[in-house]
C-alpha cells in the first residue's frame, strides 16, 4: 500500500488518489454513453495516437478515448508509484494491480485497466482518509516557538531573532505571547499556562525570582525574564530532539495488507504465467491478474478501519494513527507511566503536621502564599488545600526555585508585622544542610511530604497521595489472561518508594522509578526490541516514549505535543477506555481477516476460471468488484457497536 499521506496536487484540496477515482468514474461514464449512444464500436482514427495501431492490437474505437486517457493519465501515476516502491524494495498485494493496469494497456483491454485503476485508487483513497492525521509531532513542537524575542535595551525594546539571544539578555515577554527561553523573572508579576509541559490546567503564577520554561504561554501582564538557556540548550528543545530521535529510530512495521500480499501475490502471478504458457494467450494471463487484483486488500481493510476510527470515537477514543489497529492485538509488553494513568494525577493534602508553636493553619497559609509562584506538581495540592480551609493568602516579595534547592520566598504578614523567610525543601535536602533538624522531623509515611521552615526554623509537615484510580489492579490483572500482555511495567520520575507503594496496589513487579524522558525512551526501545511494546502516559514528558513505542496511548487531551506522538489519545483517561481500545483493535484485526482472507480465497476461485479462459478480462474485473461488495460489507460491520467493548470487572 501506499503512504497515508497521499500527494496532494498543487491548488486541489483532495489527495492524489482522490483526483485519480473520481477521473476513472468520469471515464467510465463517458464509455457508457458514447456506447448507448451506438458509437462505441466505431473506430476512434486517430492516427498514430491510436494504441492499437503502436502496440499491435485491435484499432481503438471512439469508446476507447475516454479509457485510454484515464489509463494513461490516472495509471501512470500510480505505476510510477509502485515502481518507486519495487526498486526501495518494497512490494505488496497492489504490485498485481499495477501489472493488470500495463498489460491491459498493452493488450488493448482498456475497460478493465480502468476498473482496476478506479479499484486501486480508491482503495489508496479511503486509506488515506482514514490514515490523515491533524499534523505532524515536530510540527507541533515547532509551531510554539516564535522566532523573534524583545530584548530590553535601556528604556526601548528591541525586537531580535530569537538565535541571536544570549545567556542573560533581559527578554519582556508581552501579554498572550510564547515565552521564547528558559529563564528567571526579574520584574513583573503574572502568570502563565504551562500545561503543555506539566499537563496541569491551569496557570501557574509569577513573580520575581519565579523559573519560566520555554513554550509556556504568558497571561495578561508583562513579565521581564532573564535568559538562563538559549534555545537550542532549553529543556523544550532537548525534549524536541529526543523526540526527533525516536522517530527515526522508529522501525518500519509491516502492515495488514502487505504480509498478506506478500504470500498471494507470488501465487497470483505464478498462476498467471503457468495460464499464458500453457495457452499461449497473453489475454489469459490479464484476466487472472484482474481476476487476481486483491481489492479486499486495497477497500475492505481501509473500510474497516473508518469503522473501527468511527467506533473508538464514540467511546471518546480519538484514534490517530490507525496503523496502530493492525498492532494492538501483537503487543506483548505494556509500560504504564505512572502519573495520570494508574493515579488521577492530582496529588492532594492528607496530613499537615505542625512543629513547634506553629499552628496547622499558620503552617498552610504561609507554604500556600509561596507555593502560588511555584510550578511543581505540589504546589496546586497546597493552595487547593488553604483555599478549602478558607485561609488567606498573604504577599509574596520575592521567591526562588533553584534546581536542588527547593522553594524560597519572603512573605509579608498582616499590616504592621513584618515580613517572614519561608522556605518549603524535602526532608532529604534538609537533612544535607541539618541532620539535627531533619532528625526531629516526624517519620516518614507513604507518599509524598515537604518540610516547611519559617525563619529557617522548622513549622511543620505536610504530606500528599496522589490518588490511585480503583479499577487500577482489575484493569492490570486482566491485561494478560484477557489480551496478552504478559509482561507489565510502572515507569516514573518520582521517587522509588512512591512508585513502588502504587506498583503494589495495583499488582505490578516489574519497576522503574526516577527516570527522566530520555531514560523512558530508552526502556521503550529495549522493549521493543523484545516484544512489541504498547505504551501508555500522559505529559509532554511522555511524547518521546510514546512516539518510539509499538502502539502509544495518551491519557487525556491536555498537551498537542503528547496526543500527535501517539497513535491513540484517551480523552477522559479512563482506563476503561483503554481496554475498549484493545477490544476495538481485536475486533479490527478479527473483521479484516474475515474480509482479505475471504476475498482472496474467493478471487483464487475466480483465478482458476481466468486461466481455464472461461472469464475474459473484463467480466474479470467485474467479478472481481462482485467478489469488492461482500468483502466491503462484512468489513462495514466494524462500525456497528457490540453488547460490551471491555469485559474486566472494575
């Protein structure tokens, strides 16, 4: 088959192969008229662009012109297309209709080249309907990033590539803009959505001190930032070339239709040859390759497939690369990211812990006034949880998030009393600066926790869990009985214990925690190189994993970058709907396989005729289009919906 992404042709909004079908049908009907109208067997004289006069065969007729224009403006195109396929090596089931649309050029059967050039270019057509996807990953990754920054020079803005900015330029970055680098803010207060990094919904605020990330979307105010990376050295653009990266590494999967063409096709033409030598009629061998052109191959499977995409939509499934129908059901490893997809990935507070003659309320109002400006996941879970107590927040005069380091800040009090050092670090970093203090500390606990300081003493504790989603352990015991998947994994940045607690609950041994994007990649690809491997995540974090993947799922529509990597996105990550997908994809590869097996074995019958010479080319190729219309409407049942598409106990 050809690539999904047809050739467009220059000022035509339809593909190539489009243009190619609705021709062929014009032909076609201009054949029938003139026919009806009595000139079909009158001869066309036409001189030296008559076929049969260069090629040897029969004079052309007046019925003749139309098909002959449509083969030879509509074939050639698509031959050329198959022979660049041939010389790279590539060959499938459409090699025979590219050899049934030249021989019957040669031969002077123009009617049935031209049924086998509509058959050929419509099944390449609804392939490419059906395979079109929104855009491409790189694109999407690119399409952020503006090309020009506005550096402050004195008191004036100069507008400048954005190549030709340097460590420690002062950028502004202006309302609603793309914030072109990595930097600090040093003046201005804001916000800004970083939701296609973090997949958090909403902004993360602002302020002098605060770390701004590349490709985050500033809010309404005005923010001076001070470059720390440059573009090409920003944590974007290396997530950008990792990505890059997996992509060409990605290895080339056979499809459907070309394993199956790759054992009929040999078949088709030795039986072709077998019924020209042993005839000595070069016809015989045209009307086995027309009978032989495998059109369930080319139309039903691409039928099938915008019925499984039509299917998978209704279940809030947005299937992207539907190549990955063909995979789903051979997957034999699945890799779990951890956050969003086993967990809702919405980290909430179950314990403050004050120390000291601080107070719980003390201790939340104060870590939620400096978490405001942070962007770590925690940050929200905090002020979520001061906002649910009704507690105010208080100003914040500057704040610091050093890598390493934890949160800094200086918080003013209530009017007349002053301003408080806050600090909110890890017990392991406080136990770097004060064993003695972090050996105070309350014991750890599962999950997540941060030690609050005042004035460099400590205030209290406060301690997170990300919430497990409850069909966690039915979903993951179910995937090898019920889909094969014999092999589970749970890979996360956060640290082991986390990691490991929610690997226990939900029932997986196999564990991977602290890994960075470029370590998911790598785990992707050692996997694959095993066994094809599903994988399943969100973030943008993610996009490197998912693209090098077998199959790549995101859990949820938050960021452009995750959903073009992988082939399916999951629009309310549940994973239910992962489990409809695997059903779907089963279902997918069960109706194809009833649809090309069928239709081959009964184009087979149709071959034996042909080379006995009781079926001339076309009625051939009409039985062939016979044999179209029942594979087409088995492969139509794809779209009707079953009882139940997910059959574990949730």
């Amino acid at each position: 088959m050809t690539s999904a992404r047809a050739p467009r042709w220059p000022g035509i909004a339809i593909t190539r192969d489009e243009l190619i079908a609705i021709a062929a049908v014009g032909a076609l009907a201009t054949w029938g008229i003139i026919v009806l109208a009595g000139y079909g067997g009158r001869p066309a004289m036409i001189g030296w662009i008559d076929p049969g006069r260069w090629l040897g065969t029969r004079p052309a007729t007046w019925a003749d012109m139309p098909l002959v224009v449509m083969l030879v403006l509509g074939g050639v195109p698509l031959v050329l297309g198959l022979l660049r396929n041939l010389v790279a090596g590539r060959f499938g089931s459409d090699l025979l209709a590219g050899l049934s649309i030249v021989t019957s050029l040669l031969l002077g059967e123009y009617l049935a080249g031209v049924l086998v050039v509509l058959m050929l270019s419509g099944g390449e057509a609804l392939e490419a309907r059906a395979v079109a996807r929104a855009g491409d990953v790189l694109h999407a990754l690119a399409r952020r990033m503006p090309s020009v920054a506005h550096r402050r020079e004195a008191a004036t803005l100069v507008d400048l590539p954005l190549a030709d900015v340097a460590v420690g330029d002062v950028l502004v970055v202006l309302p609603h803009e793309i914030c072109p680098v990595d930097g600090t803010v040093v003046a201005g207060r804001g916000s800004m959505d970083e939701s296609y990094l973090t997949g958090e919904p909403y902004r993360m605020a602002k302020a002098p001190g605060s770390a701004v990330l590349s490709g985050a979307i500033n809010g309404a105010s005005a923010l001076d930032v001070r470059t720390d990376r440059v573009g090409r050295d920003s944590r974007y653009a290396k997530i950008m070339e990792v990505l890059a990266t997996s992509q060409q590494r990605r290895p080339h999967l056979r499809r459907l239709a070309d394993t199956l063409g790759a054992l009929y096709t040999p078949l088709a033409l030795a039986v072709a040859l077998v019924a020209w030598l042993a005839s000595g009629s070069a016809t015989r061998f045209l009307a086995v390759l027309v009978v032989a052109t495998p059109c369930p191959l080319l139309i039903a499977i691409p039928v099938a497939i915008i019925g499984a995409v039509s299917l998978a939509a209704k279940r809030g499934i947005v299937i992207r690369d539907p190549a990955i129908l063909e995979r789903l059901d051979t997957c034999r490893t699945a890799i779990f990211d951890k956050t969003g997809t086993l967990t809702y990935g919405a980290p909430s507070v179950t314990d403050v812990l004050p120390l000291g003659h601080s107070s719980v309320d003390e201790v939340l109002a104060l870590a939620a006034s400096l978490e405001t400006y942070s962007k770590h996941p925690l940050a929200s879970a905090v002020v979520q949880a001061a906002d649910a107590r009704g507690l105010d927040r208080q100003e914040v005069e500057a704040v610091a998030e050093k890598p390493g380091q934890g949160l800094t800040g200086r918080v003013r009090r209530s009017a007349g009393s002053g301003t408080t050092d806050v600090a909110i670090t890890s017990r392991q970093k406080l136990a770097a600066v004060d064993p003695v203090a972090a050996a105070d500390l309350p014991p750890s606990a599962g999950g997540l926790e941060c030690v609050v300081l005042v004035d460099g003493a400590r205030a209290g504790v406060i301690r997170f869990r990300d919430a497990p989603r409850p069909d966690g352990r039915p979903f993951i015991e179910h995937l090898a009985p019920g889909h094969g998947l014999d092999r589970v994994m749970l890979v996360s940045g956060d640290r082991e214990s986390e990691v490991r607690w929610l690997a226990e609950l939900v029932g997986i041994e196999e564990v991977h925690a602290g890994i960075q994007p470029e370590g998911k990649l790598a785990l992707v690809q050692a996997a694959v190189a095993r066994a094809p491997t599903l994988f399943v995540g969100d973030g943008i974090n993610d996009a490197p994993a998912l693209a090098a993947a077998t199959v790549g799922i995101a859990m949820g529509a938050g960021s452009d970058v995750t959903s073009e990597a992988s082939g399916a996105v999951v629009m309310d990550s549940a994973l239910e709907r992962v489990d409809e997908l695997l059903h779907i994809a089963r279902r997918f590869r069960a109706i194809a396989l009833q649809s090309a097996v069928g239709g081959m074995a009964a184009s087979v019958i149709g071959m034996g005729f042909a080379a006995a010479g009781l079926l001339p080319p076309t009625a051939g190729a009409l039985l062939q289009e016979a044999i179209d219309l029942v594979a087409v409407a088995n492969a139509l049942r794809m779209a009707w919906p079953p009882r139940s598409l997910t059959d574990y106990a949730a």
